[in-house]
C-alpha cells in the first residue's frame, strides 16, 4: 500500500460524505486505503453510504480523544509507505494523493509536503501571521516553517519515529507542534502551491467558548515546550 489516507471525524457526517467522494472520484492510479477515526460523534453517516468506498476502515472511539490523539490512533493501524493526514472539509478537485506521492519521493530528508490550500471561491487560503503569510506567496516549491493540519502528506516512518501528534494537545496547535518537532530534528517541511485542494476552513469545527479556552490552553503548553524547556 503506497498511502493511507487519515480523517477524523466530528460531528460533520455531510462533511465527511463530500470529502470522501471527492477522494475517491479523483484519486487513481496509485493503491491508498483510508481510514476514519470518529471521535465518539452524535452525528455518523449511515452504515450503508459507506459502502461503496473500497478501502475504507472506521475506528470508532467511545470518547472524544482529541484531533492529535485520533490521527495517532489511524497512523497506527495504517500500511501506507506514507499518511496524508486530511480535514473532513476539504475537497479534492485533481489527482492529488498521485501527485503528492511523486513528488514526495523526490525530496530528500522530507518531514511534510503539503498542497496550496483554496477557499471555496478558488482564492488562495493562507495561514499564520502577516509576515508569516509571505513564505507561502509565489508558484515554486519551497521550505516553510509551518504547515497547516488541514493537508499533511508524510513518510509513515517519519510520524512515527517522532511518535507523531503530542497527545497532550487536544486540539489546537498540535500542527504548530509537530512542524517543530520536525525542524529540530533536521526534516525540511514542503510546501507546493501547484498542487492545490478546497479547504472550506472552520468547516469541521463550532466557534464556542470552550474552543477558544482550549487554544489558550494549547498554545501555553506548546510556548513552555519549546521555548521554556
């Protein structure tokens, strides 16, 4: 098996839905499996919309373990040379899981590869600070200091030889983490702006008090890990 594809899910089964046609409908040419890691949702697609998707596999959590947690659980049990970790909204419009894996194999000491993220308008969606944004202008390949969690392609060993996501974040920052993680250990992070995929942003998740209480949280621990170790 070349790639496993890894989603996790909340909450958002017509999210989860219209990504995985858009996999399938574009993806060819290269043998992937995808594996779906819910945490614990209220809101599941039925039994049967799944099975049309060859390949597919469900892990149901009892629980809420968290983004990082959760994309842990699906590395583990994926066979993939590489993992393409990918958000429930985004959508495929081109063979992007082929173009990733080329390209992937072409660049040495490779931490993440990463595609240019689009709006829904097709506009380019960028992420970071202002300054930070200008690393991502431009159409030729280059080295980033961060990539975003929305789209992350990675050698399968890799994740695991730095034992992936930190489960100590719950969600937030988890990207932000692992990126530096992969810097320090002298993995290059990737990003392709010819490659490009939808990413409807926020889609996946509800802006609420408890949220942003829990990236405060996030963001402290990752500031003490890296900066006041």
């Amino acid at each position: 098996m070349k790639v496993s594809v890894i989603l996790v899910h909340y909450n958002t089964p017509d999210l989860l839905l219209d990504c995985l046609n858009s996999l399938y409908a574009f993806s060819h040419d290269i043998s992937f499996e995808v594996i779906v890691v819910d945490n614990a949702s209220q809101k599941r697609p039925k039994p049967d919309m799944l099975l049309s998707f060859h390949g597919l596999m469900w892990i149901q959590n009892e629980d809420n373990k968290g983004f990082g947690t959760a994309n842990n659980q699906g590395v583990e049990k994926a066979t993939g040379n590489y993992v393409f970790l990918l958000n429930t909204d985004t959508r495929l419009t081109s063979n992007l899981v082929k173009a990733l894996y080329d390209k992937a194999g072409s660049i040495d000491d490779l931490g993440i590869l990463a595609p240019r993220l689009l709006n829904q308008d097709m506009s380019v969606q960028f992420y970071g600070s202002i300054f930070g944004r200008l690393q991502y202008v431009g159409e030729n390949d280059r080295k980033v200091s961060f990539i975003s969690g929305a789209a992350m392609f990675i050698k399968r060993e890799v994740y695991q030889a730095v034992c992936g996501f930190d489960p100590a974040y719950f969600f937030y920052n988890e990207d932000l983490d692992l990126c530096a993680t992969l810097k320090r250990k002298g993995y290059k992070l990737i990003y392709s702006p010819s490659l490009t995929l939808i990413h409807l942003g926020g889609g996946s998740t509800k802006p609420s008090k408890a949220l942003k209480k829990q990236a405060l949280k996030s963001s402290w621990y990752y500031l003490k890990k890296h900066f006041f170790r």
